[in-house]
C-alpha cells in the first residue's frame, strides 16, 4: 500500500475534474508540488493556477513530469490518453482518484453520501452544517460550495465528509461511519449494465460501513431492507413513516420555512433559501447526520439559514421578487429525476410564471438509454429548447441525438438549437414574468454568464 507521506510530487491527468480539483487542492495544502492536465480551460482550472497549480491544456509528453511519484487519473481521460500511455508504460504509480481517496480517508471517522442524485447537494450540506457549527470537518465535494467558493476544505477534526460516486463503482473504495443513500435509479448503464447491477454495487456499498456504523437512506426506496448498517434510518421530504421528515412547510420569496421531525426530537421553524421541494428533503438528510454528531440544534438551524447553496445545484442567477420579472434558475440535472426535481420544484415556488427550460442532454448512452423518460419530464416546463448532446468521454453512437428527445415530447413549443442559437432564440423570445432554466452536466454552463447578462439589459 503506497503511504502518501513519502510522495512529495503528484500530477493529475484530468486535474479539472470536480472531484479531480478536489484532491489536486488536499495535496497542495498538504504542501506537496502539484500539477496537471486538463483538455479544456474552466473556471476552475483558472482557479488551481492562481492557488499555485500549474495546469496545461496540450496532450504533450514535453509538458507532463518525469519526475512525478503518484499520477492521478480520472476514468473520464480515454485509455490512449498519451501521457496516461506514457506513464502506464514506464510503470509510474498510478492511481485512479478513487483509490486515492480511500487512501486519504482509511484513518479517518468518514461520513460518504452516494446516490444517483441529491448526493453533491446533501453532501455540500453537511460539510457546510460541520464548519458553520464549529464542528469542524475535512470535505471532498462534488461540487462548488457557494459559502466558501470551493470544493475542497481542511480542519484538525479527523473527520471526511466525502460525496461517494457510484460511477465506476468507486465508492467501493470507500470505508463510512455514517453512509447516507438518497436514490438508486437506473444510471451509468454503460457501466453496470443493468439496474439490477447498479443497486447491487449500492447494497455493497452499504456493507463498507465500519462495525456500529449507521446508514441514512431515503424513505420508498425499494431495495431499503437490503441495505446494510447496524444502525438504519429512513428520511423523507414529508412521508411520516420515515424515522426523519419534513412537515408544516411554508414558501416565502423563493425559500422555505419547515420542522424537521424525529420520533426523538424536533427541529421547529429550520429556513432554507434554496429552492426546490427536493432540497427540503436534501437537508433533512444533512439534519439527520448532524443530530448522530450531537450538534446542537441552534446551531444547525444557524448553519442551514445560511447556506447559500451549490454551484449549479437550483442555483439563482436572476432572482427578483418584483411582478413581471425574470428569474433564472441554472442546475446541473442530467438525469430525467433531477430534470423533473427542477422543473416541478422551480414551477412550484413562481406558479404564475411561464416557464422555459434550456436543456442539454449528457452522453449517447444515457440519451440512449432514457429518452422518453427525458421527454417526460421537460414535459413539465411550458417551453422546451434542446441543445445537441455533449459527448464527454463518449464517441458518437449512429442515430442517437437529441432529437430522440425532441420527438417522444408531446408539446408545440419545444425546439433544437446550437449554442451559438441560444442566445439570439432567448433574445427573441424574452417576455415579462419568464421563469429561465438552464440545465445539463457538460458545457452548458458558459452559456450562464451571456445569459445572465442579457437578461439584465
């Protein structure tokens, strides 16, 4: 087993990856040289080299260190990436991220939260309820916590929040204290192959817990009973048969005001600004974990009124509460559940409001695999423009595009444009009291700044 301690240099193949950056910013902290690739140049990655990273965008053995004693990758970079090539072959150590984070946390009290959704966001929230508390916390986000304006933190406490990704079957790698599972629905087919795999991979997941650990999972979902942990609570947005849920719910101004219930306690009157009915239900579960950590209540409910949310997370980049305005709501949702949880949630808080969703599907397969499943859900939305499929770490699939969506939706106004198409569609089609939605998990979000700022003229 390599001991981090004797690594002085590490590279990332990949290093803009969220959960990537994440770990390129534990090491740095921890004073080691770090540096990495990355395809394409993001906010993040701008981000690393002015904390100290240097970070290139050119697949080129010129730039890549010879004298690296870990390399970090990332299945998202191809198997014939070259300077993976390079370093496979001259038997450098190499280490998926994943490997690599259940290294760093093998000595840790290790709270994982997985889940085909609502993961980044609970996650982000109770690493957010830890450090808010004085609790204190290490944390490994998926995600941008928008109360520091990072996915990554340190703290003397020896305790991880970590979000656990099922894509790869890497949250195997994982040993918790405390698991959360919020859902198990069909995703990653090009992995598991069937959904009878993936929630297999979740039933061994919640057997990685530590002796006397406890598992948090939503209430309904079918394989509960399955699911490991000597200790087992069930949460839910409203369901009173669940161990923990919400109840006398109450929107004002695009937030909420809610109790949190338990058969052993109470939480009266919590206030969350961020929006979406699943959100109550997100931060139930980060409740839930930290009533087990014995935080006290004032302090989570201090800690839950002032968190701002996560990055592309039901994220508010217009938001007024004036008649006839724009609100534009931008989310990473990239599954037909998640699309739904927006649009439906986003529809509840401003009823009154016509509402347009731009969406851009992510992979062929997923496409593929759920494209009337997709069409149901931004069936939801008054308006539909749909952008062409963001491939990622895909090729092309003969016939699969997005108009497999554009066709199952039963609606007249629903379009396919190109990027470059949007902002003139959008400029052309503004109107008063227009509810925006952006959603998709590729490129979509350089769309977000133009669109903002053209919605402000």
């Amino acid at each position: 087993m390599i001991r981090l301690e004797d690594i002085q240099k590490v590279y990332f193949i990949g290093i803009g990856g969220i959960g990537m950056s994440a770990l390129a910013r534990y090491f740095a902290f921890h004073g080691r040289e770090v540096s990495g690739y990355d395809k394409t140049e993001t906010v993040l990655t701008k981000q690393l080299v002015s904390e100290g990273i240097p970070v290139h965008y050119k697949e080129d053995l010129e730039l890549a260190p010879k004298d690296a004693q870990l390399v970090v990758y990332t299945p998202a970079v191809p198997a014939n990436h070259a300077e993976l090539e390079y370093y496979r072959r001259h038997n450098y150590t190499l280490m998926k991220r994943s490997e690599v984070l259940g290294v760093i946390t093998q000595g840790s009290f290790n709270i994982c939260v997985a889940g085909t959704h609502g993961k980044t966001t609970i996650t982000t929230m109770i690493a957010h309820l830890l450090r808010h508390s004085g609790y204190g916390c290490n944390a490994f986000l998926g995600g941008v916590a928008v109360n520091y304006n990072s996915n990554y933190w340190s703290n003397e406490r020896n305790v991880c929040v970590v979000e656990a990704d099922e894509y790869d079957r890497s949250f195997l790698r994982l040993s918790p204290d405390i698991a959360v599972i919020t859902a198990m629905d069909a995703d990653h087919l090009d992995i598991y192959g069937t959904a009878e795999n993936m929630e297999a991979a979740f039933i061994e997941f919640s057997g990685k817990l530590k002796p006397g650990g406890t598992l948090i999972s939503k209430y309904g979902l079918e394989k509960n009973d399955e699911l490991k942990g000597d200790q087992h609570l069930l949460y839910h947005q409203q369901d009173q048969r669940a161990d923990v849920f919400a109840a006398n719910v109450r929107m004002f101004h695009g937030s909420y005001q809610f109790n949190v219930i338990s058969k052993d306690w109470i939480l009266r009157d919590v206030v969350l600004h961020m929006g979406g009915l699943h959100n109550i239900e997100n931060v139930v579960a980060a409740i839930a974990v930290a009533h087990q950590l014995g935080i006290e209540d004032d302090k989570i409910k201090a800690a839950v009124e002032a968190f701002k949310g996560v990055k592309r997370r039901f994220e508010y980049i217009i938001k007024s509460d004036k008649p006839g305005k724009t609100v534009y709501v931008d989310d990473y949702a990239h599954h037909p559940e998640e699309l739904r949880a927006l649009i439906s949630g986003a529809k509840g808080l401003f009823p009154d409001m016509k509402c347009t969703v731009i969406f851009q599907p992510h992979l062929f397969t997923r496409t593929r695999d759920f494209a009337a499943e997709f069409a149901q859900s931004l069936e939801l939305a008054d308006e539909v423009v749909l952008l062409p499929i963001y491939p990622a770490r895909e090729l092309p699939i003969e016939g699969v595009t997005s108009n497999m969506i554009l066709e199952h939706i039963n609606k007249e106004e629903k379009y396919l444009l190109n990027k470059h198409q949007v902002l003139d569609w959008v400029k052309q089609a503004r109107r008063e009291g227009w509810l925006l939605l952006s959603a998709g998990a590729g490129d979509i979000d350089t769309l977000v700044q133009p669109l903002k700022e053209l919605l402000a003229k």
